[in-house]
C-alpha cells in the first residue's frame, strides 16, 4: 500500500497503514464511521481507491483489493454490492459530515460514510 504523502496522524508507519485498513474495512462493512476529520480525510482517500479497483472487477483488482483489505466478507460485499453501486460515478464515494468538537480533547469529529 502507497498512500503517497499523506499525513501521518501521529504513529509509525505500519501502525497507520494498519489503522487505514482497519478503518476502510469498518467503512465499507458498515457503510458508515465516526471518526476525527484527519482520520477520515485518509480514510477517505483509501476506501475510495480501493472501490475504483473493485469497479474493474478482475482478478488483478480482486487480489490488489485483497492486499489491503484481510476480511473475506468485506472483500465480498465491496465487489458484490458496493462496486455495482458506483459503477456510472467517477469518484467522490465519501462524504464528511461534521458533528463538532469531541469534548475529551476537542477534535473535530464527524461521520465518514459512503454517499449512496
């Protein structure tokens, strides 16, 4: 996984790359997460390649897709359900949705979920 010059929200590599696969899994199980806003920018950025990999729906953009994402059922459900959604898109399969201030800390937070 390249994810270019993104940001590195505060860990080690492998660590951030874990955590977008775990959160892009999590997204597209269920459709939608609640998140801080530089989380879900990243996340964002890598659940929607993954879905123009799967929109090809080959054997190389299934194994490409099965590199970054562990969850057979995930995989599954991005190629059978997912994919035929946003087959007419050309991108912009996420949206943001601000909720305010988290009051722990006061990051911004919000919902990341999959426009339908």
């Amino acid at each position: 996984m390249n994810t270019g010059a993104g940001r590195k929200l505060g860990r080690p590599t492998g660590h951030r790359f874990q955590m977008l696969r775990n959160m892009a899994s999590s997204l597209l199980h269920y459709e939608k997460i609640e998140t801080t806003k530089p989380k879900a920018r990243e996340v964002a950025r890598f659940a929607e390649k993954l879905i123009t990999y799967a929109k090809a729906g080959d054997l190389t953009a299934r194994r490409r897709v099965a590199r970054d994402l562990k969850n057979p059922s995930v995989n599954a459900k991005l190629f059978d359900v997912i994919a035929p959604r946003y087959k007419a898109r050309k991108g912009g399969y996420t949206q943001f949705i601000h909720k305010g201030p988290r009051l722990s800390d006061g990051a911004e937070m919000g919902i990341l979920k999959l426009v339908s």
